[in-house]
C-alpha cells in the first residue's frame, strides 16, 4: 500500500512540475508586431499584415476588438484607422468586418516616407459614440522604384574602408612603376 502511494504521489509531482514548465512557454505572448490598446469599453489589438510598411503601398492593417469587461468579440461594429505625418498629411479608411469574429481590415496608403502619429476608433453601433484609442507612432519606409517587384534587399558594408572609397588609389609597388627617361640633349 506504502509503494503504490508513493507512485501516486511521484506522478502528481510529475504532472504538477510538466504544467509549471509548460505554462513557462510564452504562450500568453501578443505576436511580433501587434499593439494592444484599451478604450473605456474595447480592448483593441492591431497588427500589420504588410511588411514591410512602405509609401505608395497598400498597407493593410488587422485589428481585433472585445469588450474590456466580458472578453467577448466585438461583430458589427464600426471603426476607422487613420494616420498624419508631420506635414500634416492625413490618410485614413474604414474598418471592413471579415469572417473571424471580432476582426476587422483596412488599408492604408502612405503618401511619404517616415513617421505617422496613428489611431483607431471604434464603436459597438451607430447609436454609440466613437471611443479613440490612444496615439501610435509608424514608421514608415520610402518606397520602392516603381515597376521594381523584387524584394528589397539589404546591402552590407564592407569591413574595409579603403574598399568603399573610390577616390583612394592604392600604392603603386616600385617594380611596377617605370623608370623615368632621361631629358634628351641637344
């Protein structure tokens, strides 16, 4: 009876540790890339699904909506993404309800490159009021050449200085370099 105890006891001490180190595993962990923000009734998740984010692209933004009290997804609501840049240029869309609950679209077309002060509103129906969420900023890259369809890719520098400078002739060597003639006399 004592040995049959014991077992019992080692396997719930088995389970018990499996549960802590799987409960370890950043599982309660947002995505890379999503922002989280809390309006007085929304908790409101974003994410760009186009990255990454460049001027004269469509950028097409996820966002996720459930209510602050309850945790339950948000359907037909209504909402608006919007961005401005320091010039004061401001693009903005409505968010389009897609099959997932809880989950609307939009796109967005940066007309320049750098950083936009971003945000969302949102409501549960027309008869609400629209809540903002608080301001983000986006940094935005320049664009590609246009008719360019590849990946941009990074260049790397190389480690040696004299490589990169066109105008450092190297050193030419002595045995290289032909003798001088002579002046001619007369």
């Amino acid at each position: 009876m004592t040995i049959l105890r014991a077992r019992l006891v080692r396997r719930a001490a088995l389970l018990v540790a499996a549960g802590l180190a799987m409960a370890g595993c950043d599982a309660g962990r947002p995505p890379a890339g999503q922002l989280r923000f809390r309006t007085d009734d929304f908790v409101i998740r974003v994410s760009s699904e186009t990255r990454p984010t460049r001027a004269l692209e469509p950028i097409y933004w996820r966002v996720t909506v459930h209510d602050a009290e309850t945790g339950l997804p948000i359907s037909g609501g209504q909402g608006r993404i919007f961005a401005t840049n320091q010039d004061m240029k401001t693009v903005s869309n409505g968010l389009e309800e897609t099959q997932e609950l809880g989950t609307y679209r939009s796109n967005l077309m940066y007309v320049t490159a750098g950083m936009w002060a971003m945000a969302i509103q949102f409501r549960r129906d027309s008869t609400q009021v629209l809540q903002k969420t608080v301001d983000w900023t986006q940094d935005i890259l320049s664009a590609d050449e246009p008719g360019n369809f590849e990946t941009p890719q990074t260049t790397r520098r190389d480690p040696n200085p004299a490589a990169q400078d066109s105008a450092v002739v190297p050193p030419a060597s002595p045995a290289a370099t032909p003798p001088a003639a002579a002046p001619k006399k007369n």
